[in-house]
C-alpha cells in the first residue's frame, strides 16, 4: 500500500494517509476539499433557488390553485396551463430569434 505523506498547511504537522490533520483538525487531502466546496456552492445555490419568488402573476395563479371551491380551483388550474404554455411558446419564439441572429 502506498503511503502518502501530506504536510499540513495550518500547523506543518506530516500526516500520513488522512484525510484531516491529526493534530490541529484542518483538511489536508485536496479532493475532499474540493467535493466539499463543490457541495457547499451546490447547497446554496439550491437555497437561493427555493428563496426565490415568483412572479406576482405566476403567485396569484397558484394561490388560486389552492382554494376550497373546486371550479375555481379548476379554473385556475386551466388559466395557469395556458399561461405555463404561452410563456413557453414565447420563450422559444425569442430563442429562435437570438439563435438565427448569432448564425
């Protein structure tokens, strides 16, 4: 098995095979650095995402999505299809544009 001897750059201490140093704690293996990085961008990207809010019409369609009578519940549910749909047909209409533009 190889060894592999890493110097800490916090307190210069030589760990061999470890992740973390054994004296002061601090990620000495550069991989698991990364991936942690990686996860923690990763997680917060995520949260910002879920903190985001939607639009004032995109909110009042869900909010009535969510009421107790069932033909406005349904009516609701049909307008935000239509809306979910032109808002598509129009994204990919200023798509194709920007895209035969460019070349």
């Amino acid at each position: 098995m190889n060894k592999s001897y890493i110097k800490c750059p916090n307190c210069g201490t030589e760990n061999v095979n470890n992740d973390y140093c054994r004296t002061c704690g601090t990620i000495i293996n550069v991989v698991l650095q990364r991936k942690l990085e990686r996860e923690r961008i990763e997680q917060t990207k995520l949260t910002a995402r879920q903190n985001e809010k939607p639009s004032q019409v995109g909110a009042f369609l869900k909010k009535g999505e969510n009421h107790s009578n069932i033909i406005i519940r349904a009516f609701f549910k049909v307008v935000y299809a239509i809306w979910f749909f032109f808002a598509v047909i129009i994204g990919g209409f200023i798509a194709a544009i920007i895209s035969a533009a460019a070349g």
